[in-house]
C-alpha cells in the first residue's frame, strides 16, 4: 500500500486552527450583515437609429431586418414572442 502524503489535523498548529476559525466566522458574519439584493425594472433605452443598425449589420440583409424589425416593434410598445426562443 502507499502511503498517503496528506497530514493529520493534529499536526497543525493549535493558533492556526484558531485563525481559521476565526477567519471563517468573520466571513460568514459579514455576509450576513450584507444587505439583500433588490431587483427593479428599469425601462430601456430607445433603439438604434436603423443607419447604424444596417452598419453593424455588415451588409447582411438577414440580420438587419430581424435586427431592424426587433427595434421597430419594441419603439412601438410591442411585445412581439419570437418562434426561435424559448418562453419560460
């Protein structure tokens, strides 16, 4: 059999296991005094003027219509759902 390269605890020092442990629970004591995350809607922006949206498309007529038709509909109010994606 071979023997194993790890060490036991009793082998650490007594002052670092109490660093450690104090290490530990400062750290989940400052995560406990954090305060909770809060989520807020924020509205968008308005789109890309279509000249810049048919300059990023490069030419490509498939991605500046979608692209186009997605900022068009969202300037619009719209809610338009895509076939392509997937709606939880």
């Amino acid at each position: 059999m071979k023997k194993s390269m790890e060490r036991a605890i009793g082998t650490v020092p007594r002052p670092v296991l109490v660093l450690l442990a104090a290490a530990l629970a400062l750290q989940i004591g400052w995560q406990a005094l954090q305060p909770k995350p809060s989520a807020r809607a924020e509205a968008l922006g308005a789109p890309a003027a279509p000249s810049v949206l048919r300059t990023l498309a490069l030419g490509e007529p498939i991605h500046s219509a979608s692209a186009g038709q997605e900022c068009e509909d969202s300037a619009k109010g719209r809610n338009v759902e895509h076939p392509g994606l997937v709606y939880i």
